[in-house]
C-alpha cells in the first residue's frame, strides 16, 4: 500500500471518529457534528461555508491558478437505533446511534481536508461536502442541490466512499454503471366498511382485500419487468385492526421498491396501481395508493469511474480494486448528485469484523446492525484515496 505520508499517524483522527460516534445525531439534526467539522476546517485554513441545507458544511481549499474543481463528499447523520455495543465510545444517546459508518466516512474526508491543506501540492479547488440527512428517504442530497451546492460551489465532477463488508479491509469495488438501486416506499391503504367480526356480511372487509393485494404483488415483478434486469418489491407491512373481533374501515398493505432503472421503476408503480385498483373494486373497496420515489439509482459515469480506480490503485495496488461489482440493492442519496453531476461512488472494505474491540455487542459487522462499528483501519486508506484523487483530477490539462 502507498498511504499518504501524512498519514503514517491517525491517532488523533481515530480519537475524532470515536467523538462522533459517541455524538450521533438524526438527519437535518447534526448541529454538533457540523460545528465540529467547520470549526477543524477553518482551523486549518480551508474557507468554510454552513447552513446549507439546515445542517450541511462545505468546505472549500483553492490553490494556483488551476482551472478544475472537483467535489469530495461525506454524510453526516446516524440511524434510529439503540447500540448494543458497550466500549467507552458507544452512543451517549438512546436510541440513535452511527449504524452505517458515517462518522467514518466524515472522519477520512476530514483527515484529506487536513493534509490537501497543509501540502497545498495541486493547483485547482476541492469542494470537501458534508452532507446532512442520508439516512431514512430524507434526501439531504437533493436538499443541498435545491440550495443552490453546484451553483455556489462548481465541481467539475463528485465522488464519495461508503465503507462496506467486501471482504478485504481497504479494498475497494466500484463498476462503470448502476451500483446501487433506486429506493421507493408505498403504501396501499383500502376502505371498506367496519362491522363486528361474526357478522362479516354487514360490512365490507378490507382484510381480506390487503391480504389479497399482499400475495397478487409477490408476482408483480416478473410480470411487468424485463427478465435480464434485476428489481424487487417487497412487501413489509400488513395493517388491519387493533381487535381480534373486529373488522375494521381500513386496512393497509406497504413496503419498498428497489430497480436499477427508471423504466422498471415505472412499469412496478404503473403494475401497481392497477392490481391495487382491481383487487379493491373486487372485494367492494376503494383503494388510495401512496408511491414515494425516495433516491433514484446509484448510476456512476464511466470515465470517471476509470479515473477513480485508477487512484484507488494507486493507494492499494491492482489486486485490491475490484472495478466490475456486482450491483447491489441498498441505496443511497448521492444518486441526486451523479444525476446533475459526472461522478463515481464506491465502497471501501470494513473488514468482517476482526477490529472489533471489547465489549462489542453479538451483532455482525454490517451496516444499519445494533452491534456496527467502524473499522479505524481503513482510516488512512479512504484518506489517501480521496487525497490522491484531489490530486489527479486536478493535475488533468
């Protein structure tokens, strides 16, 4: 590995993610972890900009007369959920906690901030984007673009990291299209009318209408869907009465869409809709549908996507970069920005959990689980990568 020089000691970096961690904060709410990065980037110099999008902070280093920019961009927020880990650093707050990495990813984005600030060895503008609100369908991507990111803050092109389980620690996997899928909420919601269960044909069961809908959309998918493409409805919820003997006015049925493209995406909703129609006007329901189109696919562009492994090579060696992965079904909010943006996202190995440290809770090394947490190996790694994609995006005539 070629880790930045600068690099060769992150104690004092280890010791920053370990502070966030301990401070999560929910989307549109990260008023600490704000202040915590603008006030280390305006300590070193960089110009510092807040309160976009409510929580986000861009900072913005400029060197020479160099004529690109790029963007370089971290998420900011944590999970609604209660850690079970119990070493010194575990949430201070019940019922929120960093499940997905995020403090890491702010940690290693800061970490390049440091040294790009310090060397100064590139002649152009880095736009280093903290953004708020990832998490849970907020969209604090799109809520920066509507702010005005790209025409305050031009970048040539946008890239992120998100750590992952790809097996080696440090490893990276990316690929030249869709990496990741759209993700969509809906909700079915049919009306009938309520009556006591031993008399079911004084009412009009909307029961049994959800129940129908539920198992009628197992098969949704492969019926309206090009079957070389991957995508995937699933349903989640089932909601009828709070008694057992009654029959309720309503009764609804959810859950999420996921595709890697926007004509399947389509062609499930439109599906949709009309079994949800046809299954509620033959049980003697109506039907109110509810589609939310949260993030649309993680589509990275081609020659930025060469250019991104062609750095991370540079940090890792060949062998570590996996530059044709899989496409996987999570989803992620940078997808506003590669739509308005040339980019690449891509994922960086947390490992299977060897870091752990004492008192780790049962849980597995993934993400979104109650026992995460975030490999500090691989710090420097996602550092000296963002380090030296700075570097060589800049240094291009």
């Amino acid at each position: 590995m070629k880790i930045v020089d600068s690099f060769a000691d992150v104690s004092r970096f280890v010791a920053l993610r370990r502070d966030i961690h301990a401070h999560p904060e929910l989307g549109f709410e990260e008023h600490r972890t704000s202040k915590l990065v603008a006030e280390l980037l305006s300590e070193w110099g960089i110009e510092v900009h807040t309160g976009i999008a409510g929580t986000g902070v861009v900072g913005v280093l400029r060197c020479g007369d160099g004529p690109r920019a790029i963007g370089l961009r971290a998420d900011l927020d944590a999970l609604p959920l209660q850690e079970e880990n119990r070493f010194p650093h575990r949430s201070r707050h019940d019922g929120r906690m960093h499940a997905c990495g995020h403090d890491g990813h702010t940690t290693m984005l800061l970490a390049a901030a440091w040294h790009l600030s310090r060397a100064r060895d590139f002649s152009g503008t880095v736009n280093f984007i903290f953004q708020p609100a990832e998490e849970m369908g907020k969209a604090g991507a799109l809520k920066m673009i509507e702010d005005g990111l790209f025409e305050r803050f031009p970048c040539d092109a946008v890239f992120a990291l998100h750590n992952f389980p790809i097996g080696n620690v440090g490893g990276f996997a990316l690929n030249h299209g869709a990496l990741m899928a759209s993700s969509n909420t809906w909700r079915v919601t049919l009306t009938g009318r309520g009556t006591h269960a031993s008399m079911p044909h004084t009412g009009i069961d909307p029961v049994g209408a959800a129940i129908d809908l539920a198992q009628q959309l197992q098969s949704l998918v492969p019926r309206v869907v090009n079957s070389t493409e991957r995508a995937l409805l699933a349903v989640t919820q089932l909601q009828g009465s709070d008694a057992p003997n009654v029959i309720p006015d309503t009764a609804a049925v959810g859950g999420t869409v996921r595709t890697f493209s926007v004509d399947a995406l389509d062609r499930i909703e439109e599906g949709l809709r009309r079994l949800a129609g046809g299954i509620a006007q033959a049980h003697g329901c109506t039907a109110d549908v509810f589609f939310r189109r949260a993030s649309p696919p993680v589509v990275n562009h081609e020659a930025q996507a060469r250019f991104a492994a062609d750095a991370m090579r540079e940090v890792v060696g060949d062998a570590m970069v996996d530059e044709h992965y899989p496409a996987v079904m999570g989803a992620e909010d940078f997808a506003h920005m590669l739509r308005v943006k040339p980019g690449c996202y891509a994922f960086i190995g947390n490992g299977d959990g060897g870091h752990r440290l004492p008192d780790h809770g049962p849980g597995p090394c993934i993400i979104h689980n109650t026992s995460f947490d975030f490999n500090d190996e691989i710090i420097p790694i996602g550092a000296s990568y963002f380090v030296r994609l700075a570097q060589r995006w800049l240094a291009q005539p």
